[in-house]
C-alpha cells in the first residue's frame, strides 16, 4: 500500500464509521421517540397491525399478480407504440407531414391528460360505444389507456435519443449507400435506444405504480384489494401491506435503472 | 282547552329539550351548536340536492329530527362534509356526528363510536334493462357482478351470492353504473334505497330487480352516526334516537323520504 | 480530356446567402489521385460532399463515367455506393465491431454475408488483430483505417477522402498514409482534401489549390509548389510551408 492509498483507506474507515454512527443515533430516535407521540397507540393499531398483515397478505400478494400480469402485457405495446410514434415524429419526407402532426398531437394530448381520466374515458368510454363481452373488458381498454399515455412519455424518450445520435452518424450510413431506413434501424436506433435505456427504465417503474389505477375501472388489483380489506375492517395496516410488497419490486427495479444510468455516465466519460 | 293544552305540549318539550340540551352541554365541539358531516357529495334520497340545511332528504331530516330532540334549535345545527376515508382515520374530528350511510360493523366499531342504528338498509339488486332474469340466487350467480368497495354490499355478493366470476369493484356508485352501461357488469347489489334512486334517476333503463330479506343477508346493513371513539356525546344521541324511535317519528320519517322501498320482490 | 471518369462543371453550392463553391470545374481521370489544398473555409469539404451527393448542389452538373449523377430526384444509394468517403472524425458505429461496422453496408445493400472479403481487408491493412474491437478500443490510427476499410468493402470506384489524418496524433498519421500509398498503387482514383503538403506532393498526380470557393491553380505537384503562378497560392504555400 503506498501513501496515497493508505491515507484514502483511512479516509473510507472514518466515513464508514461516521455514517454508521450517525445512521444508528437518527434510527435509535425514531425506535425510541415516536411510541413516545400521544398518538402512536392508535396510529398503530390503525397502520401497523401484525395480525392483520399477516392475515391480508396471502390475499393481496395474488391481487399483486394481477398488477404484474397487465404490467407484462403492456410494455411490449406500449414500446412498440412508442416507437412507432417517434418515428412518425421524426418522418422527414414531406409526404409523411400528416404522420409528423398526428404523432406531435398524440404525444401532445396523452402527456398532458392525468393517466386517470384517460384510464376513466377509454376504460369506460369506448366499451359504451357497445362493444360485446368479452371486447368490452375493463383489462382490455384499461390497457389501452395505459399504452396511450405512456406510449406518448417513451415516444418523447426516444425521439430525444434519436436526435441526440450526431448527424455525423446518419451521413456515413448513407454515404455508404444505405437506404434511410436501413441508417434508422441499424445505426441510429440501437444508438438511440442504448441512450434512453436508463430514462425508460424509471419510466417502466411508473408504470408499475399506474397499473394500480386500472382498479377504478373494476379489477381487484392489489390496491383495490387493500382498499376492501381497509374498509371491512376498519384498519389501513392493509395499505402497508400493498406499499411493502410495491417496495419489494420497485427498490430493486429503480436501483438498477439508476445503476444502469451511472454505467452509462461513465462509460461516455 | 286547546290553548291549554299546547302550552302544556310546549312546556313539556322544553323541559325535554333543556334536559337534553343538559346532557349535551359541554359535550359538542362548539357549545350549543350541533355539528353535523354528510358526504361530499350527499346524494338522493339521503339528502336532496345536496343540500342538507334543507331537511330534505332521510338523513337530513333524521339529523333536524334528533338536534331537536336534543335540545337544538335549526339554526344551531351546523353542516360540514367529509369523506369515508376522513371520517374513519384516527385523530380529532370536525364533527359530533357523521351521517352518510355508514354501516355499523364491528371492525369499524373498534376505531370509532356509532350511535344506535337510524336505518336498516335491506340490500337490492341493480341490473339494466333485466327481463330476462328472474330473481332467484341461480341466475344471480351466472351474472358479472359489480360492487362498490366501501360497503358491505361486497360480503354479501362473496359469501351469499357467491357468483361464477369474481365481481369488478369500484369506488363509488356513478363507475358501477358506467360500468354496467359500457356493458361491462350485469348486476350491482345496493343498499335499497341507493338501488331505486339509481335505476330511477341515473342508470337509464335501470330497474331493481329484487331484495334480500334481512335474515337472508349475513348480517343487513344497519345505518348508525359516526362519532369519535369514547365521545360522551353517544349517550344523549342514543336517547334522542330511542325516543324518535318510540314515538313513531323516524318511521315517519323513513316513510316519506324512503317509501319507495315498497314493491321490490324478495330473493330466495 | 476524354473518357473521364468524373467531371465536373461550373458546380455551385450556396448555404443561405453564403456562395461556398462559385463555379468548380475538374476532370479526373480513372487511376488519377487529386489533391485539395487550401486555407481552411476554402470549399474543400464541401466540394467533395457534392461530389458523393450528400449536399444537393444548386447548379452545374457531376459527371460519373459521362452519366450526370446531380441531376435532382435521382436513387443517391446507389451512386453512393459507387463513390467512397471518409471523413475526418472517422464515423464508426459505436455499437458495432470493426468487422460488423465493415459488413454492414454489404450486407444490406449488396446483400453479401460472407465475411471473407472483408477479411482479406482487414489482413491487408494489418487490422486481423481488431475486427472484433468496439471502435472505443481501437486507436485514432486503427478507427481510421477501419473507416478505410469500410467503405472499400463497398468496391468503390473513387474514394473522396476528406482530411483524414487532420485528427491523428503525428506518430499515427503515416501508418494511415500508407493506406493510401497502397491504394494509389492498386489504380484506385482517389480525391483527398490534406494539409499533409509533402505527402501530396510526395504522391498525387495533380494538385487543385482552392481559394474563396474557386480553384485558383492547378497542375503537378512538383510545379505548383516550385513555381506557382498564382499570388495567392503563393502566399498560401509561404505560411504553410515555413
Ligand atoms: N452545412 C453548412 N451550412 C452552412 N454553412 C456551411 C455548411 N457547411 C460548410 N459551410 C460553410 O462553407 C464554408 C466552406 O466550408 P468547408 O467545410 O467546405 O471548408 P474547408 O475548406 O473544408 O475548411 P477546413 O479546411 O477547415 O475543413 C465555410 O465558411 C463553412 O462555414
Ligand atoms: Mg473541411
């Protein structure tokens, strides 16, 4: 070990010790100083009941399949649709001007409408029109809502990625006699989409979340599941349940966008 | 003679009324006023047009009902709205009383206090346009079912019901009824009287189908006023309501903003 | 000079209310090798980007074997195909290998997978070490020659190559030199914009010096930097020579 690393070793133990101490006393406060609150008996007994969770949390971990299953089947779409629009964003032939407008509009009205009222209007909306079952089903145009919005936030991703590929890029595809959309699909987009990998990703974490709000439309997700259970019993402990089996997807899945983010920072580095 | 006898009528009353307005004193969250909380919005025929100082509407009628017997004047009972959520979360409340068609259970019994019960709600059956089933559990059991999520309606579609496929579930009764015209449920179990005002004002071709007798409901969805747990106020609302109840006011009542109840078949 | 292989005339080239080519004319034989010179903002890379079609020009016509390839609503891919260009800053695909950045273009438009042809590139140039290197792991000099190799796997029949050692380190330019020296030796027509003046001089059969988007002397490398005629390639020659 040389000077230099002998001193940063140092340095690593100290702050290792600092954080530990620190990280201890704020904890021990919280341990210690909130059951002191004149209203931690009651908050307990309404938030943190031990029989409750363990009774609701076969129930809502099976409503929590069902939050996993639309979220499976929406991304694929909601990716595909996504790109599609891009694309059309970035048309430059002006034949395909319409394609331009129509793509500009979409991601226009589907950002800026809450994901609930988009949900409320095709969940509820379009299956009025008088659709027969089983084309009328909430999952089926709740889905849609979902790829609508989202559709139009990964469209915006990608198009930045795209115009953030150099123009430098494009010009030697072509000079080598690549056709414009052999360039689009061989060089700019795997460029393009390897620098938004990171965005999507916090973005499919959303999703994750948003998934519950097809629960107003009908399916017994997690969320509604917690919510029935809240309102049969009297407790919110239920909604502790539902937020803890969230975490459990959700850390590891923000850790490792954000773990993708610095690998991508450092690697342009 | 006539004279006589309402100054007595009245000299009785306000002996009453003071001996309430007694046992409520010190009791309400503002002394000599009655505070009162309905939903947001109150809906027919618990309160018509959303409009509670008007008296219109079972609950609101309910509510001047038992302020006077408790010894308050109209003038003192004042209204505020609050969610379901609101009402049931720990911590103080800005109401004495909380009307809004709050089934009293056990669970909730524990977190917060109910007043004797002012209503027994039997539940009923909502379809659109149903003249092709007939009310009898086996043909209840073949339909998609959609229920709100804050009642008790959702135990009784489960466990008495028990339908082939799991119902939708929904936040409040304008989405059960979207849901049911976008054609994406059949039937939808109400409280009665929520049934008739939706298939008569909201769900176009709505009809209500049947009722669940009370002894074939699980436990039937008795109405009581929500109050903070412990609050010293449930004595005296307790004894206004039992006095309401022995002197035929709140049948009366009931009759007039809830008489509809009346020609619904029975479900067996 | 007849049976050129690419001719140019009176090419003109404005960007908004700035004239950048006023009138280029050029006749370049099959086999020839041309270099470019001139101060920086002179035309150079411009002139070659209209040669290849990559900028559209605003008058004048581009003559690839006597067929006017400028003509407007013409298929570029294809013409594109017949003219190599290499750039400055390389231009690699940074997704993809050496070898894949090689195939790709043959792949798709030519619609050939086997890699032996290539392969027998990379050994030329003495990259069968690199083929299958991110363009991140490969140095100045290898990208650049890799950029080479690129648009030679295209069998084109001129190669435009445009200030290609301008961003090497000086011990990497002549490794990319003799690049080119093997090309010239193979018959490849090539134009080269450089400020490499004694490798022009050293190998090209003519050189054009531009001036304010005009070529204001020609001839053999030998005349115009002994003797050029010209005030202003003169002056020109002085500051880069000293
Ligand atoms: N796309 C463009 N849009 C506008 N102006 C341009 C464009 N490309 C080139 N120019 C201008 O045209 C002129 C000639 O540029 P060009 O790149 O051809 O010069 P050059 O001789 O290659 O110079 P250098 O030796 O610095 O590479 C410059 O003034 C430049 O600013
Ligand atoms: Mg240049």
């Amino acid at each position: 070990m040389n000077r230099r690393q002998a001193y940063e070793a140092a340095e690593r133990r100290r702050s290792l010790i600092v954080a530990v101490l620190s990280t201890a006393v704020v904890a021990a406060g919280l341990i210690l100083l909130v059951p002191l609150a004149p209203g931690w008996p009651a908050v307990r007994a309404s938030f943190f009941d031990g029989g409750i969770f363990v009774d609701t949390f076969p129930t809502l971990l099976r409503a929590f399949a069902i939050d996993v299953m639309i979220f499976a089947w929406s991304v694929p779409l909601i990716c595909a649709t996504g790109l599609a629009i891009a694309l059309a964003r970035g048309a430059r032939s002006p034949a395909l001007f319409p394609l331009r407008i129509a793509g500009a509009v979409y991601v226009d009205v589907f950002r800026g409408v809450p994901v609930v009222l988009t949900i409320y209007l095709i969940g509820f909306g379009v299956p009025g029109l008088g659709l027969p079952r089983p084309w009328n089903s909430p999952y089926i145009w709740g889905t849609v809502a979902l790829v609508l919005t989202y559709s139009a936030y990964i469209a915006e991703v990608l198009r930045s990625g795209i115009e953030s590929v150099h123009e430098s890029q494009r010009n030697a595809a072509i000079c080598l006699g690549l056709s414009e959309r052999d360039t689009m699909r061989y060089v700019i987009l795997p460029q393009a989409i390897r620098r938004v990998v990171p965005a999507n990703m916090n973005m499919l974490v959303a999703l994750q979340k948003d998934v519950a709000l097809l629960s107003f439309i009908g399916p017994v997700e997690i969320l509604r599941q917690a919510g029935i259970y809240k309102s049969l019993l009297a407790n919110f402990t239920p909604y502790v349940v539902a937020a803890v089996i969230f975490l459990a997807v959700t850390v590891p899945a923000t850790r490792y966008a954000d773990h993708l983010l610095n690998r991508d920072r450092n690697a342009r580095r | 003679m006539w004279k006589y006898l309402s100054s007595q009528a009245i000299a009785a009353v306000l002996i009453a009324g003071s001996a309430a307005a007694q046992c409520a004193a010190d009791k309400t969250l503002t002394e000599g006023k009655l505070t009162i909380a309905t939903g947001n919005p109150a809906y027919y025929p618990w309160v018509i047009d959303d409009a509670p100082e008007s008296g219109q509407g079972f609950e609101a009628a309910v509510a001047y009902a038992l302020a006077e017997r408790m010894g308050f004047d109209a003038g003192d009972v004042i209204w505020t709205r609050t969610s379901f959520d609101q009402a049931i979360q720990p911590g103080a409340k800005d109401f004495d009383l909380n009307l809004q068609q709050f089934s009293i259970t056990e669970e909730r019994d524990k977190v917060v206090d109910f007043s004797t019960p002012y209503y027994t709600a039997p539940m009923a059956v909502l379809v659109r346009g149903g003249g092709d089933v007939s009310a009898d559990l086996d043909s209840l059991r073949q339909l998609r079912w959609g229920v709100m999520a804050t009642t008790t309606a959702l135990p009784v579609v489960m466990q008495t019901i028990a339908p082939a496929t799991g119902p939708l579930v929904y936040d409040d009764n304008v989405n059960v009824v979207e849901a049911m015209k976008a054609g994406q449920v059949d039937a939808a179990l109400f409280d009665l009287p929520t049934a008739l005002y939706l298939a008569a004002a909201v769900l176009e071709g709505g009809q209500v189908l049947g009722q669940f007798s009370a002894d074939q409901t699980e436990n039937p969805d008795r109405f009581g006023m929500l109050m903070t747990e412990g609050n010293p106020l449930k004595a005296c609302v307790d004894e206004a309501l039992a006095a309401l109840a022995a002197d035929g006011a709140l049948a009366e009542i009931e009759a007039t903003w809830l008489q509809e109840a009346t020609g619904v078949p029975l479900i067996k | 000079m007849p049976g050129a292989k690419l001719v140019l005339r009176d090419v003109r080239k404005s960007f908004g209310a700035q004239e950048v080519l006023r009138g280029i004319d050029m006749q370049i034989a099959a086999g020839e090798m041309v270099c470019l010179i001139g101060a920086s903002g002179s035309g150079k890379s411009t002139l070659l980007r209209c040669i290849n079609q990559l900028e559209p020009i605003d008058d004048g016509t581009v003559l690839l074997d006597g067929e006017d390839i400028s003509e407007p609503g013409r298929d570029l891919a294809a013409i594109r195909q017949r003219i190599g260009i290499v750039f400055q800053s390389y231009n690699l695909f940074p997704h993809m290998t050496a070898l894949e950045n090689v195939m790709l273009a043959p792949r798709r438009v030519l619609g050939q997978t086997d890699t032996a042809a290539a392969e027998r590139l990379f050994q030329q140039f003495g990259l069968d070490a690199h083929m299958s290197k991110y363009p991140d792991q490969l140095s100045g000099g290898q990208q650049q020659r890799v950029a080479i190799v690129r648009a030679l796997a295209m069998q084109p029949e001129i190669m435009l190559f445009d200030e290609i050692t301008a961003a090497l380190d000086p011990e990497l330019v002549g490794e990319v030199l003799e690049v080119l020296r093997r090309l010239r030796s193979g018959g490849m027509t090539m134009v080269l914009a450089t400020h490499e003046m004694g490798f022009a001089r050293e190998l090209s059969d003519r050189i054009c010096f531009m001036d304010g988007g005009v070529i204001v002397e020609e001839g053999a490398p030998k005349q115009i930097f002994t003797a050029p005629q010209v005030p202003r390639t003169q002056a020109f020659l002085r500051s880069v020579l000293r």
